[in-house]
C-alpha cells in the first residue's frame, strides 16, 4: 500500500488544509483476499477489476449476467496517509464523504468512524483518534444484492408482507429487492438496462483542517414576489469553535448588491446561516428556456469571516425566472377537468422534450464530454426540458449547469420508481436526509422546473402492479401516503416554496393534492400529466392516441444501429434472434412486438409472414441471418421515427384548443427516452455511442417553432395543422402543400396554395379537402437512389454534402463512419427534387482525414441491402 503525504502545498482556506484523497494510493480487495489491486477514487468496483485485468469489459456481450458474483461479494478499500505535526496546530480535522455506494462501514486508524446506507447521502465526520505520522483509512463496502435481500426478509419476519415488487421479470437478468435499499433502482436492472450493482467511493473524499469554519453547503432560492425577486440564501458551516462573531456577506457582484448578516455557531456541528436579498425585477434581465430567450445567469457569491479572518469565498450561477402551474377548471366546468400548463415569466410554454436516465451503470467515471454531447443534442433537437427519471441518480452538478446554460427545463423526480417502499420510521428517516440534502444542493438552479415525487409508484398502485398476501391496498395506499406525503412532501414544502411539488409522474396533479396524495387514477386525460404506451394499435394513426394535459412519457422501441452494436458484440451475434440481441431485449414481449410493430408498415421479409411474429418467430428464418439485419434495424428505426412522429404532432397540434369532452389544451410532449445506458433495443432517440438515430432528426423538425402537420382521416379527407410556438403574430405566411407519387417522378399530382395569419401560442386547423388516394402496397422499384454528387470540406469539423437523386426518395439516412461522431443538418427525410444540400458538423473524429468515403448515403430503396 502506498502512503499519501498530508501538507501544507494543499490548501483550500486562509486558515487550514485540504487533502484530496482521490489522490491517495488506493487499493481494494475481497473480503477473502482472493482478489486484490488498485483502485480509483471516485470509482467503483467494476472499473478497478477491469483496471487490474480481473475482468473483461462489463457491458460486451452478456458479461451482465457473467459477472453476477462481483456484486455478491463484499469489498474493501484501503490507503494510508500522513499527517503532520502542523494538523495538531488546527482545531478540527474532518473527513468529507460527498458519497459512499451504498452500505459502507469507514474505519480510520482501525475505528470505526461511520456507518452509511445511502448512496445519495455525504456526510461530515470528525476525526479524533489521527496521529501525526501514518493513518489507515478502510472502508467495507457489504454487498448490496445481499443487503438488499436480508433487509426483504427481516421486513417480511415483522410485517408479515413483502414490499413489492420483489425482483424484477425475468427477461431483464436482474437482482431482487432493489426497492429495499437507497440506491439507483436502475442498478439491478431495468427493461432498457443491464444490472451492475455498483460498490464504491463514488463521490469525492477529502481530509480538511480548520481553525474556524468550513463551508459545507451554499444555497440559494428565488421567488417572485410582486416586483421582486426574494433570494433565500442558506450556508452550511461545520464550526470548530464557538463564537457569536462571525460575519457572513452574500452578494451579487455585478448588480452591485451585497448583504452582511451576523452569525452564531456552535462547535463540533453543521450550522445553519439564513438570510434573504431583495432583487428589484427591473434590475436583471430574465433567464429563459430553449428557443424564447436567453439564458442569463448572475453570479451569487458567500464570504464567511470568523473573528475577523476571512473564511472562504464560494459562488453560485443564478438565473432570474418565475415558475407558475397553472390548472384552471376547463371553461369553468369541474366535470370537464383541469387544464395543466407551465407559464415561465408569464409566457405559456410548452413542454417539448424527452426523458433522461443514468448516462452509465458507472456514474463515477468522467462522463463529462459524453454529457456534453447529449445536453448539445437536446438543445440542437430545439427541445426545452428533459424529466430526470426517478429510477436513476440525482445527476451531477455538471448536468444541472449545463442545463441552466442551454436553457433545458428539468422536471426532477425523486428517486423512487414502479414500487412499494418500506415505511419504518428509519427508512424515513433515511429519505428525509436523502430529500434535504439534495433539494438544498439543487434548488438554486434556474432549470429546475418542478419537483415529482416518483415515477409511476401511484399508477402501479392504482392499477394493481403491487397487491400481495397480507397487503391489502388500504394499507399500501396508508404506506404510500406516509412515504411520499409525510417524508418527501414534506421536507420538499420547508425547503422551496418557489416551484410545484407532484406527488408523482404519472399524477392528476392539484386533484392528487386536494385528496391527500391519492386521486382516481392516475393516467386520466382530464387532470395532470400521462404515460402512454401502446404496441396493439396502429402507431401511425393519430386515432391510437389519448388526447391529455400534458405527456410525460411515451415512445417505441428500437435497436442500435450495426456500427454501434458490434462494438458491444461479436459480428456473428448481429442477427435479430441471437443470444446477445436477444438478452439485451429487457422489455416482456418486445422481442415479437417490435417486429409486429415494424412490419405492420415496411416490407415483411422474405419466407416470412406477419402473423409468425405472433406465434412462431424463429419459423422466420431472415430473424436467424447476419445479411438481413441491417436492413430490418433501418426498418425498425423509421419505423419508431414516423410512430413518435405521429404521437408528438397529435399532442402538438391540441395547443390551445378543447374537443367536445373537454380535452385538449395538451401543453407538453416529453418522449421516453433521450439516451441509452448500454448498447441494446431500447426507447431512446441518441444511442449508446452517440449516434442520432432518426427519431431524432424527426424530433428536431416536429418541435421547430412553427410546423405544419398534416392528418388524413379513414375517409381520405386532409387536415392541416399550424402549430406556432412563436409569440408574434404571424402575417401573410403562404402555405404550398403538393401531393406526389411514385409513377409521376418530381412532378406534383396536385396542390394547395393557402396565405394564412398564424396565431402566435396557437395550434390552427384548415381543411383541405378529399384526397382521391388508392392505397397500395410501394413498389421499391420506382424509388430513387440517393448518391453524393460532391463533397466539400468547409474546415476539418465541419462539410459540405451535396445529395442527388433521380427519383423519389422517401427517407434517406446518412450515416459516418464508427470512428466519428457528429450531427447532420437534416437527416431522415424525402427527397421530392434532385438535388438537396446537408451540412455535416463532427463533435469528435478518430483519424487524420474525414473523406467522401467517411459517408454512406441510403433511402427506403437500398438502406441495409
């Protein structure tokens, strides 16, 4: 074991010390010794046995369920330090654990010094028993799949039930009883993810040394409040002494406001320093989300002084804005239901989005350029929120930054998903602390649009998903209550009272409130938010879809694309049936349902029919090919662009406008998912690599500020739609809709000519008339082929594409190679004339030359073939 040396070049106050441990010679090992090497702070157990050549690299192949023991087997980690005689000089020396995964004994010196059971929990210890000279530091990590089932079976031996549900379906090769523990419920596998059970120090760890105080937490709330903005500001000092004087000074540098207030601490605890400032709204100029404004923030500065001497000073980015949830009676009439929009300084706004989960099953490794990427592509995609999914981590301080930055509301959940809970009093406890510590980290940010308290926990209840022997649902509805009302609400109420809490995602929002926590059920159109998924209907039809307040979830499944699987997988395994794609297939009955889905619409392929898909697929033989793959997974991607095309542009284009039942005024679109944790068939949009599959490309047409969406009714009559979400008053905008087919090349059968006034905020509808159309089945044959007629280089990230076709073209894709990464100007879409030019911008490339032969370009005719 190396020794790190404790002194003075590492200070991090005018009067003490700061050792970062990351930096420390750390080393892990079994409990039994068998297995030993070093490690990485902040890191995990995985990542050091792959570092070590212990293990291959988790997420290739079916090494999930290969490496089962890892997360069965209890792990230590371990360093020395030294520590010199000038510590003895400070009055207190503290260890800062920003997070431990999960349950985690810390001994120092042989001591035990603290005992963790929250992987969203830091603590602050104060060290006693160190000595001038080496000092040990060891940390017992216990398995948390074992913990996780002794704490199922010590809860069923006092309640006589089980907490529900116990393991997760058997196709997503998971753990059991993830429900028991505070930890991303994601770790032991979801139906788009593997099940890693991670152990580790995953956050950063450090020693600080102090005479006076030491900044633990800063913290900031705005409100509105009649021509104001109220700042609530909030420091959290650890103090090693007692004194009344100290003086603490909060300001804003550039508007040239500052506030001092007088402080009392107490010794050897974590005070807490409350004050407010004032901010005249005229004074700043708003912060606003993606697409209505700019994104300015202000900085927030803290000086502490204790006896004179100043402390530290630490700073918060803070944006200017007014959050309102408006839920209105519709027309006044209770029995029509609620309206539920967001108002944002004022402005409706309309929720275009998706919905994000872990980034990695290893959070503690640097995902920062990935992150990036991601945020960049949302922003790109001219989405304005993404919903934290309350299944995974309360992310990083990083991620909400960057959503502050680019304008990218957050709907945050807590971190509790599609189950019961424990309700004994130390659980809750547990929660409390888990809730206070990350509303009080987070809330400061101008991104964070509402608070929800788990996602789909009171949908499963409603409808059955949790009933056990010896649980009646009386007493699940009396848990739930005290879980997500008693514990969660009400440490969320204390601490910010500037956004909306949401007893959870999907809710009926106010009407959930007024009852108490539980109202109806929970998916109803009238009230609140939905979740809509629906693999039995036409996804292509507007028809398949509830018309609600607002859609927080809803999708379709895809696959990755062949370059970014056989990273993953051997090239052999690449065949829709195989044992790798199959075991990444999670989700029950998608396997079937995704192929019923696709080739519902697309060319079923050779020696097949469609209805072996619904008894018999291996009969298929094309499942069973390499060669046919390619061309099925394009299938299957359109297949999910057109279908959340379809489904977006119907909630889209209810904007401001009710049907006869009352319901419409659908003010957000929030498709699941944005991105993936692994490689395999999932819901997202941007897949494991970062590649944009076409839904994206779709997603960043259909939430355009202004769009036309067109619905052709059973009888063959044409709609149009214009949607704005521009806050002008559009004049003179002339509509040209042209109708082509396959047999007349570029030339249009017919068209429409209309100049219209578009309302700003507005969703407008104008008949076109009856189309004369036969349907039938598309002659491939009479489509286009797409080649690239030029290229050209603008500067080494950035090209010139020029597209030439000689016919139709109905959805082109053009793709890079694997060793790049990058966004097209538009991609997906119909060639309807010759010549189209694209704009090719690279984020990353792996080479000396980016050429012509980089690229392939394809379309419905040959993709795949």
């Amino acid at each position: 074991m190396g020794i790190f040396f404790f002194s003075k070049k590492y200070p991090t106050t005018e009067n003490g010390y700061y050792l970062d441990l990351s930096n420390a010679h750390w080393r892990f090992r079994s409990a039994n010794n068998a297995i030993s090497g070093e490690a990485l702070v902040p890191g995990d157990i995985y990542t050091d046995l792959f570092n070590n050549n212990f293990i291959p690299e988790p997420l290739f192949g079916e090494n999930d369920q290969k490496l089962k023991w890892i997360s069965r087997t209890d792990w230590y980690y371990e360093t020395a330090i030294v520590m010199t005689e000038e510590l003895k000089k400070l009055k207190a020396v503290i260890l800062n654990v920003r997070g431990l995964d999960t349950f985690a004994t810390v001994y120092f010196n042989e001591q035990v010094i603290l005992e963790t059971n929250n992987q969203f929990v830091s603590h602050i210890v104060k060290l006693k028993e160190w000595k001038v000279g080496t000092n040990k530091i060891k940390i017992y990590f216990v398995s948390p799949v074992k913990r996780a089932s002794a704490l199922h079976h010590q809860y069923m031996k006092r309640n006589h039930h089980v907490v529900s549900p116990e393991c997760p379906p058997e196709v997503y090769h998971g753990d059991c009883h993830v429900n028991m523990i505070r930890k991303a419920q994601a770790s032991f596998s979801w139906d788009w993810g593997p099940s890693f059970p991670t152990v580790g120090i995953w956050q950063p760890l450090s020693i600080e040394g102090f005479d006076t105080l030491f900044i633990d937490r800063f913290s900031a709330n705005v409100k509105q409040i009649e021509g104001h903005f109220s700042v609530s500001l909030d420091l959290f000092a650890y103090s090693a002494i007692s004194t009344n004087n100290v003086k603490v000074q909060f300001a804003f540098p550039e508007l040239k406001i500052e506030k001092t207030v007088d402080a009392t601490v107490q010794a050897n605890e974590i005070n807490h320093i409350q004050s407010k400032i004032l901010v005249n709204s005229s004074s700043v100029e708003l912060w606003w989300p993606n697409g209505r404004g700019k994104q300015q923030l202000y900085e927030l500065t803290v000086e502490a002084y204790c006896e004179g001497t100043k402390i530290t000073t630490k700073s918060l980015k803070i944006g200017f804005r007014w959050i309102e949830l408006i839920e209105d009676y519709v027309k006044g009439d209770e029995k029509l239901g609620r309206d539920f929009y967001f108002k944002i300084n004022g402005v409706p706004t309309y929720l275009k989005g998706s919905n994000w989960i872990p980034l990695s099953p290893f959070p503690s490794r640097n995902h920062s350029k990935r992150l990036e990427f991601l945020m960049e592509s949302t922003k790109q995609a001219n989405m304005n929120v993404l919903r934290v999914w309350g299944g995974g981590f309360y992310e990083s301080d990083e991620f909400y930054e960057l959503a502050d930055e680019k304008g990218i509301l957050i709907w945050q959940d807590m971190m509790f998903a599609c189950a019961m809970y424990p309700t004994d009093e130390k659980f809750l406890k547990n929660v409390r602390l888990e809730v206070y510590q990350q509303v009080y980290r987070l809330r400061h940010h101008a991104s964070i649009l509402v608070w929800a308290g788990n996602n789909e926990n009171e949908l499963g209840l409603s409808s059955g998903w949790f009933i056990r022997y010896g649980y009646p649902l009386d007493k699940q509805k009396e848990d739930y209550i005290l879980l997500n009302k008693e514990a969660i609400k009400a440490v969320i109420d204390k601490i910010d009272d500037s956004r909306r809490f949401l007893y959870s995602s999907p809710s009926n929002g106010i009407e959930t409130d007024i009852a108490g926590g539980i109202f109806g059920f929970p998916n109803d159109e009238r009230f609140g938010d939905i979740h809509f998924y629906n693999e039995d209907s036409d996804l292509w039809k507007d028809s398949s879809y509830k018309t609600p307040r607002c859609a927080t979830e809803y999708g379709v499944q895809s696959l990755p694309s062949r370059k970014t699987m056989l990273r993953w997988i051997k090239e052999k395994e690449w065949y829709y049936s195989s044992k790798s794609m199959t075991d990444r297939q999670h989700h029950p009955g998608g396997f079937l349902a995704l192929l019923y889905m696709t080739m519902s619409h697309f060319p079923t392929p050779a020696k097949c029919r469609r209805d072996t898909f619904s008894n018999q697929a291996s009969r298929c033989q094309a499942l069973n090919e390499v060669d046919k793959m390619d061309r099925l997974v394009y299938f299957i991607q359109m297949h999910q662009a057109v279908a959340v095309q379809v489904q977006t542009e119907h909630y889209l284009i209810w904007r401001g406008r009710y049907d006869s039942r009352g319901l419409g005024n659908t003010m957000c679109a929030m498709i699941w998912q944005l991105n993936d944790i692994w490689s395999g068939a999932s819901w997202s949009s941007i897949d494991f690599n970062l590649n944009w599959k076409p839904v994206h490309y779709f997603a960043r047409r259909f939430f355009n500020e202004t769009i036309l969406s067109m619905h052709l009714d059973n009888d063959f009559h044409l709609h149009l739609f214009i949607v704005s979400d521009s806050e002008q008053r559009l004049f003179n905008h002339i509509v040209n809709v042209e109708f082509f087919s396959f047999t007349h090349g570029f030339q249009p059968n017919f068209n429409v000519t209309k100049t219209l006034i578009v309302e700003p905020l507005s969703s407008q509808e104008i008949y076109l008339g009856h189309i004369p159309i036969e349907e039938k089945k598309v002659d491939m044959s009479l489509l286009g082929t797409v080649v690239i007629n030029d290229f050209i280089q603008i500067d080494r990230m950035n090209y010139r594409i020029e597209l030439e076709t000689n016919a139709i073209s109905p959805l082109v894709w053009l793709d890079f190679s694997p060793n790049a990464t990058g966004i097209f100007s538009d991609n997906g879409f119909t060639m309807v004339e010759p010549k189209k030019t694209v704009y090719l911008t690279l984020s990353s490339f792996d080479g000396q030359h980016f050429v012509k032969n980089n690229i392939h370009v394809c379309s419905l005719r040959n993709c795949g073939l």
